[in-house]
C-alpha cells in the first residue's frame, strides 16, 4: 500500500521539533559545537526539503504528491525549513 501525504509528512516529525527545539533552547545540545549543533539543524532541513518535494513523475506512480498538496498540511514543515536555514544563518 502506498503511503499518504499525511504519512510522508509524519516523516518529519521529528525533524520539525528538533529544529523548533534548538532554536528554543531546550534541545540538549551539551557537549556539541556551534558548528556541531549547525550542521544537525541542517541535515533535519535537508530531510524536510526532501519530503517537501515528493511528487508522482507519471500517472503510474504511487509516490504521494506532497509537494502539490495544499499548503496548510504543510504549514509546520515549512516553517520548520525557515526557522533552521534562518538559526544557521544567525549561528
């Protein structure tokens, strides 16, 4: 069975916490770098980024289409990806 839009974007979850959590403050980040803690939010954005262009390439394709669905499915995942890019550019 294919996976959902829904699904996909569970996907990334935790991703999105992650980066909303460090930019908070309260992810333990004890121990690590700057460049350390910059390179980790980057990797969750790649992922998100990832999810948020899954698109079916033809007719046949089972692939969800999360990059065409609507926008407010999206709205946290988004944001997630603005937050990370705008932390490691301040960080």
């Amino acid at each position: 069975m294919a996976q959902t839009v829904t699904e996909c974007l569970a996907l990334g979850t935790d991703s999105v916490n992650l980066i909303d959590e460090v930019k908070a403050g309260s992810y333990n980040v004890e121990g690590m770098t700057q460049a350390e803690i910059n390179e980790m939010v980057q990797r969750n954005v790649d992922h998100l980024e990832i999810i948020l262009t899954y698109a079916p390439v033809d007719s046949d394709d089972d692939t969800p289409d999360v990059k065409g669905a609507a926008s407010n499915l999206k709205t946290t995942h988004v944001a997630a990806v603005t937050t990370g890019t705008d932390y490691i550019a301040a960080n």
